[in-house]
C-alpha cells in the first residue's frame, strides 16, 4: 500500500521456478514477520512482537502433541 504497488498477473503455470516463494513453516513465516519494518510500521511492535511469542508457542506445542496417524503407523509398527 505504502509503495503503491500493482498485483501482478494471475499465474497458473509452474510457480516453483519463480525467484520467490512462500516460507516453508510457520517458523519461516515468523521470522520473515518479525524482521519486516514494513509491517511492524503498519501493525505495530507490540502487535507483531505478542504475536509471534504466541504462534511460537503454539507451534512447540504442537510438536510435542503425538498425532492418531503416528500412533497408528508409527507406534504400533515399530
């Protein structure tokens, strides 16, 4: 918004051969959110600095939860 920018065209072809992606994980993700001075500008530190402390959390957490298909293929077939 700030730099008045222009969405590109809609693409349907091959996106992986593009020059940018998506992060890979949430942690990716939190980290490009937590070093973007643009959207701390806009969002606010505060914001942007809770935010991340909590999708943090959540994202250990999740990891430390066994899910019914590693139970199932995992645990049981070892």
């Amino acid at each position: 918004m700030k730099e008045k920018l222009t969405p590109t065209e809609k693409s349907t072809g091959d996106m992986t051969t593009e020059p940018y992606s998506l992060p890979h994980n949430l942690e990716d993700a939190l980290v490009l959110l937590e070093n973007s001075d643009e959207l701390r500008e806009i969002l606010g530190d505060r914001f942007v600095s809770a935010y991340v402390a909590i999708k943090r959390k959540e994202y250990k957490t999740f990891f430390q939860v066994i899910s019914s298909w590693e139970r199932e293929f995992l645990l049981l077939n070892v």
